[in-house]
C-alpha cells in the first residue's frame, strides 16, 4: 500500500512540474483561501503545488490571500517544503493541517475557548494577532488526561509548565499575523470526553 502511494506520489511531483513549466496555471479571484488552495478551486490539486514551485521560482509572484494559502505546512513561511506537503496529502502519506478534520478553533484575546476532545485526541487552533505584542497560551482541564501543545508539525511545543496550566507558552506575533498550533491530549479513557480550555494572553505589547 505505502509503495503504491509512494508511485502516485512520484506521479504527482511529474505532474506537478509539468504544471510549473505552463502558463496557464491562474488564480481565482474572489475566493477565501484556505492553506494549501493556492489557486481558490475550493480543493486540493497538484495544481496548488504548481503555484508554489512558480511562486517560489518567481515565474509567477502570489499576493495577499493566495500567498497566505501557499503556506500549504502553516509553519510561517512558504517554501518547497509546501508544495511538498501538498503532493504527499494528494498521495495519502499525510494530511495537511485543517484539511481532513474539523474547522480550526478561533482564539480570541481573554476569551477562554472550551475545547472537546477524545483520549489522545487533537484539535487546531488559529489566532490572529490584533497589535504587535508576546502572546501566551495555556490551558486548563478537569483531570484524567494531560493536555499537551503541537506545532503544526506536530512537534511539541509544550505539555506541563508546572503551574497549573498543563500546557503555557509564549510566541511573538506581528500586527495581523496569524499562528497555529494543536491543542492535544494524551492518555484517557476511550469511553470518556475530556474539556480542555484554551486561553490567550498578552504578555508586552508593541515592536521590539
């Protein structure tokens, strides 16, 4: 099965390079891009890759919300490793963040969200920054689980502070940017939900 994928993965990265030599390859207008949906269809294609690798090459240059979507990975910058991440979704070797699963939780500023997760399981987060400022995330949680935080490749950021929180970490964030991460549980009861809360903070406002 893992071979077979690997071939149609092989396929897609021909396919994908023969879409980067054309020019016909377009962006839609009017659309609300979601990551990896460089081209606004609404789906994932090789196409989607096709826009990096010309983006990437400056054969043809994404602006504003096409280029916000060519950060396929959400790892805060668009790079190959994007329309390598696409290809692979295609091939079935692994799934992009926010695609295949529910919609991201929305954090806001000092409105705590209540998460609803299964034993081990995981949820996406999304916090756009309103000022330039050290923002910090932690959680909260009844017991019977420990909820941990992931990166959008699931690295781990943080799991036990040691406060009380579970998990608590701090991210510099622009004026408008927007970050990502997994808020996660590990352990549990399969028969049991665990309610984990989310809050942002902020720590210092302004540029450094």
């Amino acid at each position: 099965m893992r071979k077979h994928a690997k071939i149609l993965l092989s396929l897609l990265l021909v396919l994908c390079l023969l879409l980067s030599l054309t020019a016909n390859t377009a962006v839609a207008a009017g659309y609300s891009y979601k990551n990896g949906d460089t081209n606004g269809s609404g789906d994932l294609s090789a196409e989607d890759a096709a826009l990096v690798l010309r983006h990437l090459a400056g054969v043809s240059p994404l602006t504003g919300a096409a280029l916000a979507a060519a950060d396929a990975d959400l790892s805060g910058s668009v790079n190959a490793g994007d329309a390598a991440a696409i290809l692979r979704h295609l091939a079935g070797l692994s799934t992009l963040p926010g695609w295949g699963e529910e919609e991201p939780v929305v954090l806001n500023l000092l409105a705590p969200a209540e998460l609803t997760l299964a034993a081990n399981g995981m949820r996406l987060c999304k916090f756009t920054a309103p000022g330039w400022a050290v923002f910090k995330f932690y959680s909260s949680h009844p017991g019977g689980c420990n909820p941990l935080a992931l990166d959008t490749n699931f690295e781990l950021i943080d799991d036990d502070s040691g406060d009380g929180l579970n998990y608590s970490f701090e991210v510099f964030l622009a004026d408008g940017q927007t970050y990502y991460f997994y808020s996660a549980v590990s352990g549990g009861d399969a028969w049991n939900t665990y309610y984990v809360t989310v809050t942002c903070d902020f720590i210092v406002w302004g540029q450094p």
